[in-house]
C-alpha cells in the first residue's frame, strides 16, 4: 500500500493513497495550524474503527442478522509527553436491529478481533484494547 501526503501551506496537508481520494489534515492553531483537517492520530483511530467495524457488520450480514443501524466508537488514550503514542484503546459497538440475536454479536466481534482485522491486531502488539457491545433498541 502507498500513501502520501502533500504540503499546502502552514501546517495544512492533504493525504491521499492508491484508492485517489484525498482528506484534508491540519492542526490545531496553538502549534501554527488552521483547524482545517484531520489530525494525523485521529485518522488512526478512526482506521481502527472502520477496519474492525467493515468485519463486524460484514460478519452479521452472513449471518443473517437483521442490522439497522451500526455504530463503531473508539476511545484512545494517549500518553502525556511525547510521542504521545496510544496506550489503550476501548471500542464499543452499538448495534441495532431486528431480533438482533446476542451471540452473533459477540462472535462478529471476536473473529475481527482474533481473526480479520489487521489494525486490531497491530495494535494489540504494543497496547491492550478493550471491547464491548450494546444492543439497542430500535426508534
């Protein structure tokens, strides 16, 4: 995989990878950014969640699951000096759906977590992460 990102001006670029979409990234005014973009760390958590959220929700299609709504939310820890790397993550999964059956959802999310998902996995090598889910009720 190959991808870069291309100054523009300040501390605003735009990074983009083989696929050709293009996402803005900045920074915060207090370091000489714009608030224009995402930030760098926020795209990694956000890539964990889409990655593990692309197994689950594919998971629970294949087994039948009546899915309506499906949310995945990361919640990253950082370190307070720098690098100010990750240290620990919490995902939860908010599912909601028709007779959406408990089981299923704990077995999706075990086989993205022991099985498919790569950012998992990487993550996993050099911080815990924690995982839990919620059934909601449908509007």
């Amino acid at each position: 995989m190959d991808a870069k990102v291309i100054w523009d001006d300040r501390m605003t670029f735009v990074g983009s990878a083989e696929t050709g979409f293009e996402l803005p990234l900045g920074a915060d005014p207090s370091v000489g950014g714009d608030n224009d973009g995402f930030r760098p760390m926020e795209l990694i958590a956000i890539g964990l969640a889409g990655c593990t959220a692309m197994d689950v929700i594919s998971i629970l299609k294949k087994k039948r699951q009546d899915i309506r709504s499906f949310e995945v939310r990361v919640h990253a820890d950082t370190a307070e000096e720098h690098p100010k790397v990750f240290t620990r993550a919490r995902i939860h999964y908010l599912v909601s759906g028709k007779d959406v059956d408990e089981a299923a959802v704990a077995r999706a999310v075990e086989l993205s977590e022991t099985k498919y998902c790569p950012a998992q996995a990487m993550f996993r090598e050099v911080m815990p992460i924690e995982l839990s889910w919620e059934i909601l009720p449908l509007d």
